[in-house]
C-alpha cells in the first residue's frame, strides 16, 4: 500500500470509481456505541462528500451523538474503496439548493432527481451532510497494492 500526501495524486482514480458504483455502505455508530450500517448514494467533488438524507433519520440521531462515518465501496470485491470521514448538517439554504441541483442536473445512475424522495429543497424532513474525509483508501487486493490519502 502507497500512502499519498495530496488528494490530487488518488483524485482520478477515486471520482472515476465511485460514480461507477453510486452506492456504498455506510456505517455510523449509534447511540450505545454500536456500529450501524446502511447503502446510501454519496456525490462527490474532489474529496469533499455529498449524502442528500433525511433529517430526522435514525442515522441523524446517530451523528448526533457521534460525527464520524466509515462508508465502504465494494462493487468488485478486490478492489474495494473506503472512506473515513465526518459528517456535518448543511443547513445554509443557498448550499441546500445547490447540492439538490447537482443531485438533480448529473446525470444517472449518479445522479438523480431528488424531489420523488424529499418533495422539495424547502421539505422539513430533507437533510445534506456534508462528508470530509481524513483517510481514503484504493485497494487492488488482487495485486497487493493500494493507495492510502490521509488529510
């Protein structure tokens, strides 16, 4: 395993992977420190994460509690990705709408038209975290190499 020192150096490989694979597990821990996991659909740009979600879900009440998230791409098992990182509410109005649009004007499967979950930009219930990572990892598992970025 290679440990890089700037995004850039893992940037094309990662952005190219995951918005083949769209879904990724993602766990978090809940309220009595166990972890919980679930697929979510992230967007990404550059190294900073995207999870259009529910405000009120049982995961906010976890982050509440704990901010930090382990999200694992595994659509071909020898060469998965995993992300450790945390999580913030966005709760600006004009950042909420600008990452509704971009949900909404990239194309599928990355992209897709949020309003059918959430209603609207506006809706009580709908929520954006933003993701930061502090350590990517790009394994080939195959060829017992890989890439590690740590903030």
């Amino acid at each position: 395993m290679t440990t890089v020192t700037s995004f850039k150096d893992i940037r094309d490989d990662f952005l190219t992977t995951v918005s083949k694979i769209v879904w990724c597990n993602v766990a978090t821990l809940d309220t009595k420190g166990r972890p919980r996991s679930r697929v979510l659909h992230p967007m990404w740009e550059g190294s900073t994460g995207w999870i259009m979600t529910g405000r009120q879900s049982l995961k906010a009440k976890h982050l509440s509690k704990n901010p930090h998230l382990s999200l694992a791409y595994v659509a071909e098992p020898f060469t998965p990705i995993y992300v450790e990182a945390t999580a913030q509410w966005i709760d600006d109005p004009t950042q909420k709408e600008r990452i509704w649009e971009l949900f909404k004007n990239t194309p599928e499967p990355y992209g897709y038209d949020p309003a059918p979950f959430f209603g609207s930009v506006d809706s009580v219930g709908f929520g954006v975290l933003n993701i930061t990572p502090w350590l990517i990892e790009l394994y080939d598992l195959m060829g017992n190499s890989g890439q590690v970025w740590k903030a």
